[in-house]
C-alpha cells in the first residue's frame, strides 16, 4: 500500500486490521463446522451470534431479522426473486429505478423474462427517484419496490423513508440496497420503513464474499439456496464464521465511528471538489450536489476520456475509477451517468474518487496537481474538446 493513494473506496475497501486480528482465529485455531456438536465446532457457532447483533445494531434491527449471505449480489437476488416466487399468489409486478447496481437491474430483467412485471422509474439530472412516480407506478399487482439508499457512481441518497412510507400505505414490500450506505450513512430499518435491506462486508472495512440480509419479521420471502438448516432454515451452506466474524467487527467499528468518519471524508471531498473546479474549467459534478454520500466525487471533463485519465492517476500511484464500465471489449456507458441525461461522450470523460479511511489533507493538494496536468495534456491532444461544452 505504502504510496498508494486509494480513492476507490466505493468499489472496495481494505479489511481493517483489528478485522482481520478477529477473523484469524476463525481461519486457525477454531476452525470447526458451526453444525459439529463437539466444543470446536461449537466456538465457531457461538461466534456468529454476536456478529449477527453487531450487524443488526448498525441498522437499528433485531438479530433474528439478519441473515448472513455471500455478499450484496446475493442479498439483491434473494430479496427479489424470494418475493418474487413468494408472492405469485398476490401479483408479479416489480418496480425499481433506472441507477440501480446491476445486481437489482438483471435480477428484476430476469424475472420479467420469466413472465414478471417492471416498471423501471426515471431519475431526476441530480440521480433522484421522485416518491411521486413511485405512488403512481404501484399497480394491483405490484409485489416489490427495490431502490436504492446510495448510487454507488454519482453518490446520490434517495429519499428512502418517503418511498418506504409509500409502499407500507399500499401494502408493498420494500426492499433498500444499501451496500454503500452502511457503515458509511446513518442507516435505520424503522426510519426507512424498509422491508428488506441488501448489504456487503467488504465495502465497511470487512471481508469479500460476505454480506447480510435484512428481512422484517413477517416478510414473504423464499429461500434461494436449500440444502443444510443454516441461518434458522433461511439460507443453506456451511457458514463463512471467519467472513461473519470478521463483518460482526467492521459493523462495529463503522458505528463507534460513523459522525467522525462523514466529517472528515466530506471536508476531503469538499477540498478535492473546490480545487478541481478551480483549476479545471469545462467541468461538472455528477450526482446530488448536497443530497449524497459523504465521500463521493463523480465529476466529467469535457473532451477527454475518463479511462485515459484513470490511467495516468495509476501511474502516479492514484486509484480510482471512471463512471462508465468497461465490458469484455467494448465501451459501455455508464447507465447511471446516461439516466441522469449526460450525452454519450459525457459519460466517458468521468470519474469517482471515493475517500476513506487511509486519506489525508495532502493526498487531495496531489490528485487535484495531477488531474489538472493530466486534464490539460489530455485535452491538447484531444479532437473534440471544446472549450466552454459544459
Ligand atoms: C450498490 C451496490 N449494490 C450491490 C453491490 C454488490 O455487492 P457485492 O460486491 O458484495 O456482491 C455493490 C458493489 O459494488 C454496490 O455498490
């Protein structure tokens, strides 16, 4: 890591130390089976438990309503297709918004194919659902309304606890992924009126390959993965204890931490915003200018490619990501950046830096020396930049 500037804490971040301190002893020396009945098997048991009230207080839950899973693309899935196929009785019509993480959107496509219902709402240019379209899009049929807390591209926050108000007064079930909320954004269950919530380890300062589940006492919702009776009978597989252990101890972190982490990563990206403005002109921040995550800066240049960009921010040992996905070969625009109206070429010139923990005053005076040298030269060489575009 040591001259590292990582600014890439959206796509993932580093297991914190004091994390992985608690996940070795689960990776050596109590090593057993959580269903063995001996005493080494029975330390692996008793481990997830109190990992499981970590998780729950960090979203104002009760332990019996989270269930570990492998991570936010299986919390995703299993929150909508388990209400999919639980509720064929009642209707199969879904709706979700049109910036959400691709784990929501090919879910929710999958199941229209299957003979399913989708309304996929609009956002506004700021990357906002209006709880309005949401209200006029429910249908008899509609079983589930999945959006968003946080954009993992732009940041944006949704106005959640209207949108969950909505649904309980229609009798919908509400399901939030919130991978990049918690652990980085007050996040309550209660307040939200959520249902369901989707959330990851690794993007708190835990392990990949483990997330959880929130799901309200009395939820319709079937089980995705049958075998063993792990997880009360909910979700079948051996348990990942050391991954469960080791997103117990991030949650608890991230809580003790949460008012002092917001403040010190948006004064960051504040600092980061302001003097790439002044220094780069043609210039736009994507995403909410107020309503969003702490520590997320998307901007667009224009006339330049954000992968060109990225690629000399890595030579200077600088991480961080473009709005838009590469995808075996060829150049896919971001359909976040494209829902919020930016013009196909737009989409190419941006990028996020997300802060975390490990930034610091002068990681901010370096990366904005470096985008205004790197933007600059960019643009000499470029055949479309012209000044004055945004
Ligand atoms: C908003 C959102 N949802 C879901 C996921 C998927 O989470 P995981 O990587 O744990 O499968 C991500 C990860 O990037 C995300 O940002």
């Amino acid at each position: 890591m040591d001259g590292i500037i990582y600014l890439d804490h959206a796509a993932t971040t580093p297991v914190r130390p004091e994390v992985r301190r608690e996940m070795m002893i689960y990776m050596s020396d109590y090593f057993g089976n959580a269903s063995s009945l001996y005493t080494l098997g029975q330390m692996s048991k008793k481990a997830i438990d109190p990992a499981r009230e970590k998780v729950a207080r960090l979203i104002g839950a009760s332990p019996e309503e989270v269930y570990f899973t492998s991570g936010g693309s299986e919390s995703d899935n299993w929150a909508i297709k388990g209400t999919f196929f639980a509720k064929q009785d009642k209707g199969r019509h879904l709706i979700t918004s049109a910036i959400e993480h691709h784990a929501v959107l090919d879910t929710c496509e999958q199941l229209r194919k299957m003979g399913g219902g989708l309304t996929v709402l609009p956002v506004d240019s700021n990357g906002m659902v209006d709880p309005d379209d949401v209200k006029n899009a429910i249908r008899p049929d509609t079983i589930l309304i999945s959006v968003m807390h946080a954009n993992n591209e732009i940041g944006t926050i949704q106005p959640i606890a209207e949108i969950g108000k909505i649904a309980k007064e229609a009798g919908v079930a509400f399901h939030v992924d919130a991978v990049q909320t918690v652990g980085h954004y007050p996040v309550d269950v209660d307040a939200m009126n959520c249902d369901l919530l989707s959330l990851s380890g690794h993007k708190l300062y835990g392990p990949k390959g483990v997330g959880a589940m929130y799901m309200r006492k009395g939820t319709r919702v079937l089980s995705l993965i049958h075998g063993g009776g792990q997880e009360r009978k909910r979700r079948a597989g051996t348990e990942n204890v050391p991954g469960i252990v080791g997103l117990g101890k991030a949650a608890e972190l991230a809580m003790a931490e949460l008012e002092k982490a917001i403040e010190r990563e948006s004064a960051l990206r504040n600092d980061l915003l302001k003097k790439l403005e002044t220094a780069i002109p043609d210039s736009h921040l994507n995403g909410h200018p107020t309503q969003r995550l702490s520590n997320n800066l998307n901007i667009s240049f224009a006339g330049v490619e954000g992968e060109a960009i990225l690629l000399r921010l890595d030579r200077e040992g600088i991480c961080a990501s473009t709005g838009s996905a590469c995808t075996t070969g060829s150049l896919e625009p971001s359909h976040v950046l494209m829902a919020i109206g930016l013009k196909h070429e737009q989409t190419h010139g941006s990028v996020r830096f997300t802060f975390g923990r490990s930034n610091v005053a002068a990681h901010v005076d370096f990366v904005a020396k470096v985008m205004e040298k790197t933007v600059n030269r960019l643009r000499e060489m470029s055949p479309t930049y012209v000044p004055g575009e945004f």
